[in-house]
C-alpha cells in the first residue's frame, strides 16, 4: 500500500536507486480514475513512468512531458483525451506508448524533436488524423513504429525506406492511399514485420519486397491492390509464424495465460505489476492477433502466396487462408478483382449501370439516355449499352449526353467491358484505377473536366486505345496529360500519328485530362485574338506608341517649318514686300492694301519651303532665298535710286 508512516521507496509500485530517490513508478491496471497528477516533474530523478490499464482520463498533463530524464512513458489502455503532446523535455526517452486511447487531432511534427533515442513509438487505436509528418532525422535508433487504428489519411512516407534500425512497421486500419512505396526496400533490410492491411492501397504488390531478408510477417489484406501475388513473396513463407508455432497452433487460450500473467484474471488479481506493458501489446494488441486460430481447430493445408493474401475472385474474413477461414471463391470472379479481400461483390451489372447514372447526376443533368432512370429496362437494353450474346455488357456509348459528377470505380468491374465512350461531357474528379481491371480497349474521356493524372496501372495496360503496340508503352495514350491536347484526346500509339502538343498560355480550359485542342487555338479558329486579355492590352500599348511618335513626329516638322517661315518672312518680306512698295505712288500702295494687282515680279507667291528635305537643308535654303531677293532688286537700284545693303550674316 501507500501509507505515509512506510518510506516512499517500500510503496507498491515505486523503485528507487541507492540514494532513495524515485527513479520507476509501475501502476499499472490498478483500477485508478481521475486524472494523472500535474506534478511528476517535480520528481527530476524519474525515468520510467507505467501507468497504463487503468481509467484515467482527461488530456495527457504538459508535467509529465517536461520529466527532464524521462526513458519510458506508458499510458495504454486508458480514457485519455485531447491531442497529442506538442514535445517532449526529455532527450532521452526510448518508449512512448499512447496506445489505446481516445486522443484526436494531428500528429504534430515538434513531437518528433527529442525522439532521437526512441526505439519505441506506439500510438496505435487512437482517432489520430491527417497525414503522417515527415520525420525521418528524428528517428535514429527507432526499432518499432505502430500508427495503426487511427483515421490517418494521404500515402505512405517514403523516409521509412531510410529507418536503418526499423524492424516493426504497423500502419495497419487507417485511410492510407497510394501504391506501396518502393522504397521501403531502400535500407529497412532489418524489417521484420510490415501490416499495412485494412487501409485503401492500391496497384500491385511489389516483389521487391522480396529483397527484405528478416521480413517474416507481411500483412497487405483489405486494401485494393490488384495483380497477383509476387513468385519471390510466396517462395519466403512468410505470415508462417501465425499459422505455426513451432510445429503447433497458437492459440486463445495460449494469450488469455499471457494476458493473466501480465495484468491479473478478470477480478484485478494476481497481476504482476511490476511487468511492463509491452510484452502483452505485442501478443494481445497487435492488429495480426486475429489470424490466430482457436484451441482445437486443425490446420488446413496453404501455400506461401495465399498465407499472404486470398487471390482476386476469391474471399476470405481476414483476408488470409488459415485453418478458420480458408480462401472460397466467389460466384463471380470479376466481382472482387482485389487481392486479399474479405468478401465478394455482391453486385449485378444492372446496380453498377446505376451507379453510374446517379454518380454522373444523371437524373438532373443528362440530356439523353433517358431510359437509364428506368429501373425495369435491363442493363443491355439501355442505350449507349451494347452487350454481349451472353448477356454481359460490352460496350458504353454516352458522349454528349450532359453527364456531370464523377466517374464511380464500379465501373471497372464490368467483366467483359471493351469500349468507354464518355467524351464531350461536364464529368469532374478523377480518373479511377479501377478501369485497369475490365479488358478494354477502346476508352474515350476527351473534353470533361476530368483532373489529376492518369493512372499508372492505365498507363501500362496492353491494348488500351492501342498502347504497348511496338512495344510503346504512355499515359498520352489514354489522354493527354493536362495543358496538353491532341485532336482526338489522347495520342496514337507508336512512335507515328497525333501526339499530344503542349498548350501555350495558361488557360484553365486546359488544365484537365483529354483535351482535343488548347483554348489559345482555339480562340484564333474562332476569330479572338490568341493572346487573350494581356496580349489586347500589348497590341493596346503598340497603337498608343505609333500615335505618340507619329504625333512627336508632326511636332516636330511644325517647328521646322515655323523656323522657316520666321526666316522666311524676314527676309522675303522685309527684303521683298517693303522694298517693293518703296517708290510706289500712294495710290499704288493703297491698291496694293486693297488687294490690287501686283507687280508683274511679285505676282507668283514662291512656296519658301519647296526642295526642303529635312533640318539640315534650312541654312543652305535660307542663305539662295537672300542671294534670289538680292538678285531681283539689284536692277531696280538705278532706277528707284535704291541702295542695297550688304549686311553679314549672323551665325
């Protein structure tokens, strides 16, 4: 017990060093309630802290994260709450199991700061979201990563492929998507267990995996990977751990011992308080503890790539062959194309056409194929739908029908369909993987607004709008890629024929999948300038620049020809018009003001400008005018009694 008169150090549960101070508190599955006390920072000797199997509740106190010398931190099997600590003090922490509980929120990256010594990091069923952090340098020694049972989303990190030390990785139960990554092969030669089942996995199973030397236990069921099984996979007998133990059955019985030992019988006695948690996490906890098979029931006989998943057109419960639940095929192969699944298809392809016609709006937007929405017409008398003598749907035809929404996956469990036509539609979202599975041949998603890439196993399928043909194999066949068009939405296989062209401009129209010809050239078929509004301001600011030097231009042969003018009249007119009315009879002058005849000389006005070309004629001009003026006048100085004058120019 803990009673004040007894030395802290004799309490249930505490363990001290040589110097008596507190160093291990083991409280675990002591029935205790409340919350955990704020102050086990106080206790700076403290390195180990159990506290799982009991009721606590409330959020983990920031007291128990600033331990400065804290190695292990066990809170499993509890009622906690809120989200996970932001950090921890301690750098030199090496277990931190959370597992079990009800924390909520993201996985926040500063966790990861002080977890360079961490060899276990457990957090398994949880309600932990969001994608899994990068946290690749802050994980040197770690051995064991468990996220599995939470509600993590996005794909698997690639910087797991570079955890030298992991052996255990349990992903398992969450909402992974994505193919596996290769490059969990790339250092984890240590693995030894990998659970990535129940997530929503897709492509195929790499046989790279095959390349792990320790892997024992794979576990890849309840996803949607397709293919089969690799060769090298089912030659390592891998998952026989769960199958045999040493030559016998695990069983129930065996873990409900285990657990007793650990934590005591139904009534809370006989626990051995002292034992940490992680012996029994590993046995009772782990997600593959349900492919034990119970006391008595016989083995069946398996092979090595069924103990790792049943095959496509086959289900299983757990999704693995074992003496409980043996791998059945299903009535319809075609109606569960996933490797390790744990049922079949229950679907007619009456209820796929269906969903088709809802998933696409059909009932708000279609403009034709109206009979779809009928649901006593069988799937082969609807139109576009051409099926085969047998009765299986062979061929959809529904371009320009007014689809919209998104293309289902159901689609792709057609078994014998061949031709897809869903062109010149509004349809949105993805292109689904699942159309890899039927044997098409012939696929048509041109001018939708279909997003994204388009999917490698589409991208590798023989014979899709003639793809693998001399050997060529391309996504452009299946549709051009976005901000890339050819004129039917996809290129021609072979090295020969339309290929896709890369769109100039950046236009939204063509950042979808299948475009048959960019917004730019199109706007220049139409008439509309292929420049779009910034080359309408360019060819705006052009026009405004030729005015502006047309105008500067003008300008400037004005003022040439004011200057020449003003010359002009000083010369012409003063040496002309004055001094040719000089020795006039005033009646002849007035008469000249009245706008008279004029003398014969001056009667044809002489244009000053004619034979000027630019600036620089001016001075010469102005200099033959003097010379001219001069010249006329000089024979009028006898008779006039004129005097000429001589004056030098002035520069």
């Amino acid at each position: 017990g803990w009673d004040e008169t007894t030395p802290v150090c004799d309490w249930d549960g505490i363990t001290c060093d040589g110097n008596g101070r507190v160093t291990r508190i083991n409280l675990s599955a002591q029935r205790l309630e409340g919350t955990i006390p704020n102050t086990l920072n106080a206790i700076t000797t403290l390195t180990e802290v159990f506290l799982g199997s009991n009721k606590y509740s409330g959020s983990i106190p920031k007291s128990i994260c600033l331990i400065p010398n804290l190695v292990t931190l066990d809170l499993t099997f509890n009622e906690l709450t809120g989200t996970l600590p932001a950090a921890f003090s301690s750098a030199a922490l090496q277990f931190l199991s959370l597992a079990h509980n009800r924390l909520e929120g993201v996985f926040p990256v500063s966790l990861s700061d002080n977890l360079a010594q961490v060899r276990k990091l457990d957090l398994q069923y949880n309600r932990l979201s969001g994608s899994i952090p990068d946290m690749q340098g802050d994980l040197d020694d770690i051995e064991e990563f468990n996220l599995s049972n939470n509600l993590f989303s996005g794909t698997i990190p690639t910087w797991f492929g570079r955890l030298a030390t992991l052996q255990r990785l349990f992903l398992s139960n969450n909402r992974l998507t994505g193919t596996i990554p290769l490059a969990l092969t790339d250092r984890v030669l240590s693995i030894s267990q990998l659970f990535l089942h129940g997530n929503m996995l897709t492509g195929t199973l790499p046989a790279a995996l095959a390349d792990l030397p320790n892997l024992n236990l794979l576990f890849i069921d309840d996803n949607k990977l397709t293919g089969t099984v690799p060769q090298e996979l089912c030659d390592m007998n891998l998952n026989e751990a769960f199958f045999h133990n040493g030559g016998g059955n695990t069983t129930i019985t065996d873990v409900d011992k285990t657990y007793e030992e650990l934590y005591g019988d139904a009534s809370g006695r006989g626990a051995r308080r002292t034992t940490s948690t992680s012996q029994m996490e590993q046995i009772f906890s782990d997600p593959s503890f349900r492919h034990m098979q119970r006391q008595g029931d016989p083995a069946t006989e398996r092979d090595g790539c069924t103990s790792i998943a049943c095959p496509a057109g086959y289900k299983s419960v757990e999704g693995g062959k074992d003496g409980v639940f043996p791998c059945e095929m299903c009535d319809s192969d075609h109606l569960n194309p996933y490797l390790g699944s744990n049922s079949c298809f229950e679907v007619t392809e009456g209820e796929i056409l269906r969903t088709l016609y809802e998933a696409t709006n059909g009932p708000t937007t279609w403009t034709g194929a109206s009979n779809w929405g009928d649901q006593s017409v069988s799937a082969c008398e609807k139109e576009g739908v051409t099926c085969t003598t047998s009765g299986e749907i062979y061929s959809i035809v529904l371009e320009k029908k007014g689809l919209s929404g998104t293309l289902p996956p159901d689609v792709g469990f057609l078994p014998r369909l061949r031709v897809l036509d869903l062109s010149d539609n509004e349809i949105g979202g993805g292109l689904p993987q699942e159309l890899r599975l039927p044997p098409l041949e012939e696929l048509d998603i041109s001018n939708n607004q279909i997003t994204g890439k388009v999917p490698v196993p589409l991208c590798t399928k023989q014979g899709l709008n003639g793809n693998g043909k001399d050997g060529i194999f391309s996504c452009d066949t299946v549709a051009c890629r976005a901000r890339s068009a050819a004129p039917r939405g996809y290129a021609d296989a072979g090295p020969t024929g339309d290929k896709c062209s890369i769109c100039q401009g950046d236009r939204t129209e063509d950042n979808v999948l299948g475009v048959t010809e960019c917004a730019a050239v199109k706007e220049v078929r139409e008439g509309i300038t292929p420049f779009g509004v910034v080359g309408e301001v360019a060819i705006a600011l052009v026009g405004v620049f030729i005015i502006v030097g047309l105008f500067w231009f003008w300008r400037r042969s004005k003022v040439s020809r004011d200057y020449i003018n003003d010359r002009a009249y000083h010369v012409h007119g003063r040496g002309r018009d004055e001094m040719e009315t000089r020795g006039l009879t005033e009646e002849q002058r007035d008469g000249e003001a009245d706008g008279g005849n004029q003398p014969s000389a001056i009667e044809e006005e002489v244009d000053p400008l004619a034979g000027i070309e630019g600036i620089d004629d001016i001075e010469s001009h102005l200099t033959t005018m003097e010379v001219k003026v001069k010249d006329e006048w000089s024979s009028k100085r006898e008779s006039q009694k004129e005097v000429w004058l001589d004056v030098p120019k002035i520069q």
